[in-house]
C-alpha cells in the first residue's frame, strides 16, 4: 500500500491486511472499538480504546483512522459510521486482531500508554 493511499478521501471503509496496516501504522490513527475489558487483554500496540462520543469529539475529520476489533465485524460497523459522519480516510482491518495475530504482530496487554 503507498502512502497515496492514506490521502485520498473515501466513501466508503478501505480494508487493510495485517501487514498494510503494520506498514502504515504511524500515519493512522488507530481505534479499538471493544470493551475495556477485552482491550486490556490485548490489543495491537499503539491502538487507542475510543468510544463513539469521544471520537466525535476529540477526533478531526481528516484523521486518517484504522479501526479493529476481535475478528473485523464490530470495527466494520464502526468504520461505516464513521463514514457517515463525515470522516474521509477510514480503514477497517480485515479478520481484526485475531488476523493481527495469526499473521504474527505483536499484541500488547493492559491499558494503553497514554
């Protein structure tokens, strides 16, 4: 995946393999749409547990934002929403963490350093 990519606004969710999101992880904005139950018991590194309203309000429209989940249907939801509320770079990791994992990336455990 280029660069290019990430800039060029969408209507719709991009889906990201482990590896495109792993290559362009510190140009997005990473959200993790669990509870903070199963965030805490892991999560990609660097991903940030964030509910809808505080997207809405700390978040600027022309954030690029990855968004995960377990398995890549919760994140899939949210990732249209998004969309719908008017974000334009929005990308949807494809199989969520449990792709992350299997394809080898690491998880981190706990709260998110902030």
């Amino acid at each position: 995946m280029s660069n290019q990519l990430l800039k060029q606004p969408s209507k719709n969710p991009t889906l990201l393999t482990p590896a495109q999101l792993q290559a362009q992880q510190r140009q997005l904005l990473v959200v993790d749409v669990r509870g903070r139950l199963e965030y805490w018991m892991g999560h990609i590194p660097g991903a940030q547990p964030l509910n809808r309203a505080r997207i809405l309000k700390d978040i600027p429209k022309h954030q690029a934002i990855a968004v995960t989940c377990l398995s890549g249907h919760r994140s899939a939801i949210a990732a249209q929403w998004l969309v719908s509320q008017g974000y334009q770079q929005v990308y949807n990791l494809q199989g969520g963490l449990l792709a992350w994992q299997g394809a080898g990336y690491p998880v981190q455990r706990g709260r998110a350093v902030e």
